[in-house]
C-alpha cells in the first residue's frame, strides 16, 4: 500500500460532515484499469462566537442594563471581523438584529446567509448603596408608558426568521 499526499480544495460554505470526492485519486483499478476515487470526510471546527443554522450564523451581544436602556455603541464580531452596530435606547433582551449576506457563504451557489444577533441585556448583581438608592428613586418615577412594548416578542421573533 502506498502512502501519498494530496492537496484538497475546500469550498467556502461546507458543512461539517460533507464528503469531497477526488476523481481518480483512489487505489488503482483491477488489470491496469482506472483508479477509483478517494473520499475526504470534512470536520469543521466549531467556533465558540458562533453557531451555525444552515448558511446563516448566529451569535449574541451582551449589554448592560444601563447600555440597553441609553443606547450605546459597540463593536461586534462576524466572519469577516468585527463591525460597529448602534443600539437605540429600549433596546430590549431576546431582539434580534439581522445582518442580511453577513453569514456563510452559500455551498456551490451564490450570496451568503443572514447573521443573526440575538441581544442579551444582563442585570446587574452586585449593587453599591448609592447605585441601589439611585435605582429605588428611579422605579419611584417610573409609570407604564416606560414599558409600552412597540412590537410583542413573537413579532419580533417571527420578523427576525423572515
């Protein structure tokens, strides 16, 4: 049996567990005949920023309680690196930012998949004294139309998925 070396294209937009045909590069045929083919099994390292649905990927974007409140702007990364988003004050947790052509690109076809951002808001845990009585004094002067929602979570969850 002969060991040897080949150099494998592999195209953007794979997914783990594909397989690549290489013509003519398997064991040679029985009395002189043609070589068979030989198979490459694909193995795609996961990355921990991301997780991938289809040709789209998905990730998270952690802000403050305060950031998501004010609005605020950061940096996010993406397969192509990272990208400054602006988040508008009210954002809320569980929104869905979609980057359309920001995700994989499409396997032996043309464009690229969505990126999808799911927002996390994180409450924050351990409060200094004054931050706990600023914070008292502020949900004395809150009233209902601070909480009005402008679209229901399964709207937007549903948008998001179009």
């Amino acid at each position: 049996m002969e060991e040897r070396t080949l150099e494998v294209d592999v195209p953007p937009g794979i997914h783990d567990g594909q397989r690549i045909r290489l013509s003519g590069e398997g064991h040679a045929g029985d009395l002189g005949g043609r070589a068979g083919d030989a198979y490459v099994l694909v193995r795609v390292l996961p990355d921990p920023r991301f997780v991938r649905d289809g040709n789209d990927i998905i990730s998270t974007v952690d802000l403050t309680m305060s950031e998501a409140a004010l609005g605020t702007q950061t940096s996010v990364p993406t397969l192509d690196g990272d990208v400054e988003l602006e988040f508008k004050p009210g954002t809320q947790p569980g929104e869905v930012r979609v980057l359309r052509g920001k995700g994989m690109p499409v396997l032996q076809g043309f464009g690229r998949g969505d990126h999808r951002l799911l927002v996390n808001v994180a409450v924050p845990r351990n409060l200094s004294d004054e931050q706990r009585r600023l914070l008292e004094d502020f949900a004395r002067g809150e009233h209902e139309a601070n909480y009005k929602a402008e679209e229901g979570f399964f709207e937007k969850l549903r948008a998001a998925f179009r």
